[in-house]
C-alpha cells in the first residue's frame, strides 16, 4: 500500500509543471542546450569548459533525443542496474572508509607510541646529562675541598715567629697558590646550578582529507556536486627544532655517494681568502664540498669555493654526522654544540666545568676528550682528563678517568679498533708533541705506548704527525 502510494507521487511529481532546470554544474545558470555528442544538457558557461567542438542544439529541439534515453532506462529496468551498480559502489566505498579508519587507527597509535618512545629517550637522555653535569661538578669541588685542605696543612706548620728565616720564595709560592686556590673556588661557587627548561612542542603527524590537511569535511562532496577542486594546503607557521624532524631542504652538500661528477686529477688546487691564515681541521663531506675550520670559524668549501659567511664562531673541533648536521666544541664552553642542516645553532650535550678539547666519531659513536690542568711551573702540574662516549642522540655510554702530574693539552683525538690515539702538546713553551695509545676499557685510561717529536717549521725538529698517527704500535 505504501509503495502504490509512493509511487503514485512520483507520476504526480513527474507530469505536473517542472522546476527551472538549473545547471549542476553552475547553479545560478539554467540548461538551455543539449549536447547530442554526449547526450547531455548544458548552460552556456559549460560549452567553453566541457563541451568544445561538440554537436549543439537547443534543448526544446531535443524531446525526442531525451525521451528516448528515459525510454532506454525504463526498458527492462536498466536505470535499476545502473542505481544499483551505484549503490553497490557507495556500499563498498563505506565498507573502504571503515577498514581505512581503522587502518589509520592502527598507524596513528603507532605514531603515538613512537612518539613515547622518544619521549623516553629523551628523558633518559637529559637524565644522563644531568647526572653527568652534577658528577663532573661534585668531583671538581671535591678537588677544590682537598686543595684547600693541603694549603690549611702546609699554612699551619710555618711558625710566625721563624717567618723572617723562612725564604722568600716559599712564602711567594703559598701565597700565589691560596690567591689561586681562591679565584678557583669563586668561580666554581659563582657558577650557575644546572636548570631546567621545558619546551612542550611536539607533533605527531596530520590526517589528509583530499589533499587538504586535517579535518575540514567540508571539502568532502554532496550528492549535487558533480566536480570539486582541491588545494593542497601546508601549514608552514610552525617550526620545529628536533633534529629527528628537520626537513632537509636548505641541504646544499651531497653526500659521497650522490656525487655524479667524477674527478679524475688529483691534487685539485684552489685559492683561499687572503685572511685565512690557520686551517686548523679539514673535513671532507663529498669529492667537491668540505667543512674547514680555520681562525677558530667553521667555513664550508662547495663545489671547491670557499663560502665567505661563516658558520659559527669560535670552533675548536668539530663532527660530522649521517644526517648532515655537524658537532662543535669550544674550550671556553661546557656545551656540545650542533649545527642543524638549516644553520640554527643548538645545544647538544653538556660536559660538566671540563673543557672540551676535541672530539671524533666513529660507527655513530661520538667520543669526546675534556680535560682541566692546574698548578704551576714551581708546584707540579696536574692534568685531570675524561674521555667520554656517547651515542648520537648525546645519552652518554660510557667515560674514562684519569690524571698524571704533567702539563698536557690534547689536540686531536681518534677511536680505532686498537685504541684510543691521542695527540697532546706537552710542552707550553715549545713544540714538543706526543701521540699516546690509551686502553680505555674501564674507568681508567692505561697508557699502551708514547711516541714523542717536534712539530713546527724548522725541518730537524718537525714531526710529521701523519705518519705517526699511521704507525702500528705493539701492546
């Protein structure tokens, strides 16, 4: 009854007067022509766009094209297959979206867990760092306890009144060693407790809904509309800093193995800038590019040119890693710095009141020499050293100890299979040079062997640093 009644308004609705015939493709237009080509009705505003070159005519001269094509549907009910191949696609197309929703679900969770993942390295990270900058500075003030404590000693035994026998450069040399004692301890006392500072951003990823970013269903089609344009639209207001999601677009090196022009004469000869006067380190990233620390600036050479901007300033040594982005260090700095691909300068690691001196890598291990010395030509020197590995997120892996009682400074330091090579400057007034093998498998640094030579421009007393850092020595 329902269906004879319904069917009965649609022959209502069919045979009264119709509706202005409006354009589903322009809604202020109305159908005005009709396209025999594709047997389809049009406004003028379609010709130009869909319908070129195509046999036109007035829509009232086409009854008889239109009733013949109602007519084909009607006959043995083929509009009924094609609704219903119509509806079979809608159908299978929600039963798409439900198995894409939960797809997506699943990839979603999966960013979020990847996400806390990363939190947690991050924790354990700073935790590291943390824990690393309090022990490097409790050891230090415990080394200033026992200073004070030996001058108390030595103070406490002279005799005020034997003080004119006592010779005068005794007397000098405690005096200038509890003035320095106490400029030493003003400066670890003056010196700023580790801080924390948060920073809450984070981003996990952004659904794509027809090309447009994130949730704005209002670019999804109705059942009028017939053709919908898109643009893809990028948020680029936010700017993210983590190393892990920095988009590599200001990269200008390659790497080694994207190089495509092959360089078949060596050496290759190019002129520096008159003001380079001390290249300190060269680092090769391709067969044309290079990072050069010279006058204690980090300059990059592309393409055989030296660039004139500098990168940073300051630079004692520096990394490179996988991703393109570089490690500095400064002997006047406590940070690790790093160089991200798009040239922001940002703090990596921190290694306690030590001063850094250099550092290398090796299978994505960074290793890091600090060092501090104290005392003076009449009282012994001390040199107190770390040697510290860490992984190149900065979670420190492990760290070596170790002092002697000489003047020392490390200058370049490499991690091989055999040991860890040290090259240290161990005279301050000449240029007296040793590389030295250390052992470094447990807290301690031993000493393997010592090979000792000068190093300057004078031919008899130049050490060809070179080939002794490429000489196998026996343990």
């Amino acid at each position: 009854m329902a269906d004879d009644t319904f069917e009965r308004e649609v022959k209502q609705e069919v045979c009264k007067s119709a509706k202005p015939l409006r354009c589903r493709f322009h809604e202020t237009e109305e159908y005005t022509i009709y396209c025999k080509d594709c047997k389809d009705f049009m406004c003028f505003k379609c010709i130009g766009q869909l319908h070129q070159k195509h046999d036109l005519g007035q829509l009232q001269g086409a009854d008889e094209d239109i009733r013949k094509e109602m007519e084909d549907l009607l006959f043995e009910n083929k509009y009924a297959e094609q609704l219903n191949a119509l509806g079979d696609k809608v159908s299978d197309k929600e039963k798409e979206l439900v198995q894409d929703e939960e797809s997506l679900k699943r990839e979603i969770r999966t960013s979020v867990d990847k996400m806390k993942e990363n939190i947690d390295l991050a924790e354990k990270r700073l935790l590291s760092v943390l824990r690393n900058a309090i022990e490097s500075y409790q050891i230090s003030l415990q080394e200033q306890k026992t200073n004070i404590n030996n001058l108390q000693t030595k103070i406490a035994n002279l005799d005020v009144d034997k003080l004119p026998g006592y010779n005068l450069n005794n007397i000098i040399n405690l005096l200038s060693a509890m003035k320095l004692c106490s400029s030493s301890c003003e400066k670890f006392i003056n010196h700023l407790n580790p801080c924390f500072q948060p920073t809450l951003e984070f981003s996990i990823g952004n659904v794509i809904l027809d090309g447009n970013l994130e949730g704005d269903v209002s670019v999804l089609p109705s059942c009028s509309d017939i053709s919908i344009q898109t643009d893809f639209s990028e948020d680029s207001d936010t700017e993210w800093f983590d190393a892990e999601d920095m988009v590599e677009d200001d990269l200008i090196e390659s790497s080694s193995d994207e190089v495509t022009d092959q360089i078949d004469e060596y050496p290759i000869n190019f002129q520096l800038k008159q003001d380079i006067k001390l290249v300190r380190k060269i680092v090769p990233i391709s067969e044309k590019d290079a990072w050069i620390i010279s006058n204690r600036k980090l300059l990059k050479i592309v393409d055989h040119c030296l660039q004139g901007d500098a990168y940073a300033e300051t630079v004692d040594d520096i990394v490179v890693l996988k991703d393109g982005c570089v490690l500095v260090i400064r002997y006047n700095g406590t940070f690790i710095m790093k160089l991200l691909t798009n040239k922001r300068l940002v703090r990596f690691a921190d290694v306690g009141s030590y001063s850094p001196y250099c550092i290398c890598i090796r299978d994505d291990i960074v290793v890091i020499y600090i060092s501090t010395v104290t005392g003076n030509n009449i009282y012994d020197y001390i040199s107190k050293s770390h040697i510290i590995w860490m992984n190149t997120d900065g979670i420190v892996t492990k760290r070596s100890l170790f002092s002697e009682r000489v003047w020392k400074r490390p200058c370049s330091i490499q991690n091989l299979e055999s040991g860890v090579y040290v090259l240290y400057r161990v005279d301050n007034e000449s240029n007296l040079y040793s590389i030295e093998l250390l052992e470094a498998k447990s807290d301690k640094c031993n000493k393997l062997n010592c090979l000792k030579g000068y190093m300057g421009s004078i031919q008899r007393r130049t050490l060809n640093v070179k080939e002794c850092a490429s000489i196998k020595l026996a343990t």
